[in-house]
C-alpha cells in the first residue's frame, strides 16, 4: 500500500515536472540563491555599500520569481527566460560579477533554456464508436 502510495506520488511529480521547463527554473532560482550566498552580508551593511550590494539584493530575488513563475506559469516562458537573461547580464556589471560569475552563467542558460523550450503536444486520442458509425454512413451515401 505504500508502496503504491509512493509511486502515483512519484508518477505525478514527473508528469509535472515533464509538462514544464523545470530545469529553466531550477537554474534561475539557484543563480538567484548563488548571487545571495556569495555576498552574506548584512543589510545595514549593504546599504552603506550602495548600489553594488543593493543591486545583488534585488537581481537574485528576481531571479528566483522568475524561476518559480517559469515552473507555475510554463505559458510565460518566453517572457521570464528573456528576462533572466537581462538581469543576468546587469548582475554581471552592476552585482560582484554577478555572483563571481557563476551566478550569471546560471541565469544565462537557464533563461536560455526557458526561452527555448516547447510544450509537448498530446498524442490525439482516438474516437471509438460514433466516429466509425458517422464514417460508415458517409462511405455507403457516397456510393449510392
């Protein structure tokens, strides 16, 4: 029983998972988290930083909205992976280099993977009865 718990769990994560660009996201929330980590310091001493500090504060939080928006809204996906990409280039000038690089180079290619991506179109479902019915009444009207 749990067992089977286990796996419909696991069965819906992946098709969650599946039906949306994850990795995109999951790039962009770690550039964000990355651009955070790398500065650790605290507030008061960021705003007496200036525009440096601040900016790291504001590029890495937008870089995580845009990741949990690019795995709740997959319609979006063009707009956020476009805009991961933009802060990742400001955050390179204006934020430690952007998380000492890495930062930016997550964000990079996650946008990039978020702009790319495609949904995959269900395979068409196959109409039994009526459908047969309909088509067999259409071939013998035509031949009559």
């Amino acid at each position: 029983m749990l067992l089977r718990r286990t796996r419909e769990l696991w069965a819906g994560w992946t098709r969650w998972r599946r039906r949306r660009p994850f990795l995109a996201g999951l790039l962009m929330i770690l550039a964000g988290v990355e651009m955070l980590l790398i500065t650790r310091v605290p507030v008061e001493m960021m705003i007496y930083l200036g525009v440096g500090a601040v900016s790291t504060l504001v590029f890495s939080g937008m870089l995580v909205v845009l990741g949990l928006i690019t795995w709740f809204t997959p319609n979006q996906h063009m707009i956020t992976g476009s805009f991961a990409g933009f802060i990742a280039l400001g955050a390179l000038i204006l934020s430690n280099l952007g998380g000492l690089v890495i930062g930016t180079l997550l964000a990079l290619v996650g946008g990039g993977l978020a702009f790319a991506w495609r949904p995959v179109a269900r395979p068409p479902r196959k109409r039994r009865g009526r459908g047969r019915r309909r088509r067999r009444e259409r071939e013998t009207e035509a031949a009559h």
